[in-house]
C-alpha cells in the first residue's frame, strides 16, 4: 500500500516536472510505450516536423534527412526510453529515431 502510494505520487511529481518534454508519457505513464513494436503509425505533418527540428534543444534532435519522411505510413520497429520517460522509436523502413509527438497512430 505504501509503495504504491509513493509510486503514485513520483508518477505525478515526475509528470508535473519533466525536463524534456511534459507530454511525452502522459497517455501510459513514463517508461510505457504508446506504440507496442509493430504497429503501424504515421509520421506527422511537415508543419510539426520542421516546428520539432526548429525548437527541440535537448536529446536526440530531428535531423534534416528525417524531415522528408512526413506523412509516411510506417510500423514500430524498436522501442526504447531517454531517461526521464521520453518515448524513442525506431520506424521500419525509415532513418533516425523518432520522438512520441511525431508520430500518430493510423
């Protein structure tokens, strides 16, 4: 009961203070995936990616290779987590890893 008192509680500190990005693991939480490998999502918009590529200072940045590949239909290949919760995934078919707000679901 305690532990999962203070579970809850370091889940809400950890989603109020993200260093990175507060958005990312709002869905499911840190360290739970939104897209499981292999399903099929969409790369979003021009609009958002050069928006992401002017603004994001921090881990993996976007690269201008990966600004082309807007609106690709494509599936999870890989799954991985910055520390801090930030979800990364690695597009079949498609270069560079990919941040959880430049994909969608299809």
């Amino acid at each position: 009961m305690y532990a999962s008192r203070c579970y809850i509680g370091l889940l809400a500190i950890f989603q109020q203070f993200s260093l990175y990005n507060p958005l990312m693991g709002q869905r499911n939480g840190p360290y739970r995936e939104e897209y499981p490998i292999g399903t099929t999502v969409r790369i979003k918009s021009a609009d958002v990616l050069q928006q992401f590529y002017r603004s994001w200072k921090f881990h993996h940045p976007l690269t201008a290779d990966q600004l082309a590949f807007f609106g690709r239909t494509t599936t999870v290949k890989g799954v991985s987590f910055y520390h801090g919760g930030d979800e990364l995934y690695e597009l079949a078919d498609v270069p560079g890893i990919w941040h959880e707000e430049l994909i969608e679901p299809v």
